[in-house]
C-alpha cells in the first residue's frame, strides 16, 4: 500500500462522500475512487459499505481508520517537533548500520522522508558488525545504532533501546539449489553445505547454528563460515549452500532466495530488530527513531 492510498481512504472516511472527499483532495472522483479500491484488493478486505453515495465504514475500516488516522497526527507532531529542534541548532545524526544491504536502503528512506518534510539532517552512517556497532554505541562514538535484541542484552542503563519488528530464523535457499522444493525441510538437507556467519559478525550466529547442526544431525564438516551477509547472499545465489538467518539481512533482488520454516521453535527463537541510543541525546534523536519503528521492515 502507498501513503497516497492511506490518505485518500482516510480523506473520504473523514468526508463520508467519494466526490466531497475529492473536491478536498484537488483530485477527481475517479482517481480517489481507483486508488481505494486499489488499497481493499491489497488488503483483502472492504473498507466502506456504500449506500448510494453516501459511505459508512466496515468494521475492519473502522480499525483501519483509526490506526492510520493516529499515525498520521503521530507523523505531523513528529515533524513539528523536529523543525523545532532544527531551529535550534544544525543537526547531524551518527548512525551505526549493520552491513546488511536492506536495512542500509531502509535508513536511507526513512532520510528521504525528512528531506520531504523540510528537515535538514545530515545523516552520517557507518557500517559495521554487531560487535563493532554495540562497543561504538557504549563509547560516545555513535548517537544511534540498529542492531538485533539478543545481541545487544548487556546495554548500560543509560542506552535507550526500542523493538522495531520481530523476526524469527528461517532456512535460506536459492531456487537453483538441486534439494529446492516447495516444503523443503531441513532434514532433507544434511549432505549440502550450510552457511553460517562468524563469530566476528555476530556474537550468536555460530552458537545458533552448532545448536541446529545438532539438533538435525548435520554433519559439521560441511560448514562455511562468512564474515559478512553480502558474500554469503551471492554464495546462496550460486545454488550450492543453504544458511539459517532473518530474512531482513537479504536484498534479494533478483527473488532467486527463497525463504522457509527453520524448525525446531526451542533452537531458533522469535527475535527483533531494535534501535538503540543515549538516553542523554534523547531530544536529538527521537523524531527520527519514533519514524523508523513505524516503518515496515
């Protein structure tokens, strides 16, 4: 769905009418009336029961209604705020990344969004692995970071953290991999390659898939371990390994890595992506964090 779709929904739930919710809207009927029935055939459920011209909200319209409407008001008092702040005094945000290609192109939208808005921030992004970006965060280097849960659990009191969506682990295959299948399960696995990420990635990545290994018998001469997500995805893609991770750390571009139930739910647990930062720099970079969780991952 667009923010374009959003508004128009709640521009005509606001005016009750397709042609008034128009006219407000400096757009024609048929453009508000298309970009609706756009949004109910995306999410697989009508928004209005319509009596002549008249229109009332469904029950999951009236939910739909009132979750946007908040976010929206939540947005505007967001950017309020943030002008505020510009007004102040220039702004530069030092952002820890992991060096996983699709959570980079996500802060780069979220940017993109202020410069919309009229807000000038320079946002300063460093890459680095979980390891690197927890011990920046601790030192002063780093105003923010995004990492995962389980890999930040011993933050100072003084770090504020914030859950941005759940995740959990899921088997990673490319469709060009010959054990590739609809269904596929694990066990079907135990003669090919799994990829796994160190120990200088990720605290817990190894830890994780030692414990997988044994759980389904795998044989532990068959591993190749990465130092980074960006080879392991164009190793995947060459159909000879399969990995176990969120599916978050991959682009997937080209659609070729397919995505699948990793098993056992005692070995591989529900995790989250979550934002950390000083508690001292609270006013600076809240605007901003509070506009990240509300994005989809």
């Amino acid at each position: 769905m667009t923010k374009i779709q959003i508004l128009y929904f709640l521009e005509a739930a606001r005016q009750k009418n397709i042609t008034r919710a128009a006219n407000t809207l400096f757009v024609s009927q048929q453009v508000v009336s298309r970009q609706i029935k756009k949004l109910e055939e995306e999410i697989g459920f009508p928004l209005f029961i319509r009596n002549g011209r008249q229109l009332e909200l469904t029950e999951g319209g009236i939910l739909f209604n009132d979750f946007y409407r908040k976010m929206i008001q939540g947005e505007k008092e967001m950017f309020a705020r943030a002008r505020n702040l510009m007004q102040v005094k220039d702004i530069t945000l030092k952002i820890g990344v992991l060096n996983i290609s699709r959570i980079y192109d996500w802060i780069a939208e979220a940017s993109g969004v202020f410069e919309e808005a009229g807000i000038k921030c320079m946002l300063l992004t460093e890459i680095g692995s979980f390891n690197e970006l927890y011990q920046k965060i601790i030192s002063g280097q780093l105003d923010m970071i995004i990492s995962l849960s389980d890999e930040s659990e011993d933050l100072p009191e003084n770090i504020i953290r914030k859950n941005i969506c759940s995740t959990w682990p899921q088997i990673v295959i490319s469709d060009r991999h010959p054990a590739y299948h609809e269904g596929l399960k694990l066990e079907e696995l135990k003669i090919y390659e799994i990829y796994m990420l160190s120990n200088r990635f990720s605290k817990h990545a190894m830890r994780n898939t030692m414990a997988h290994c044994k759980e389904y018998g795998m044989n532990t001469e068959n591993i190749v371990v990465f130092d980074d997500i960006a080879s392991m995805e164009m190793a995947l893609l060459n159909g000879k390994g399969y990995t176990i991770a969120y599916e978050q750390y991959f682009r997937n571009t080209t659609g070729h890595l397919k995505f699948f139930t990793a098993g056992n739910a005692d070995v591989y647990q529900e995790n989250a992506f979550m934002i950390a930062y000083d508690m001292s720099k609270k006013d600076l970079i809240e605007p901003f964090a509070n506009y990240l969780e509300q994005m989809e991952m």
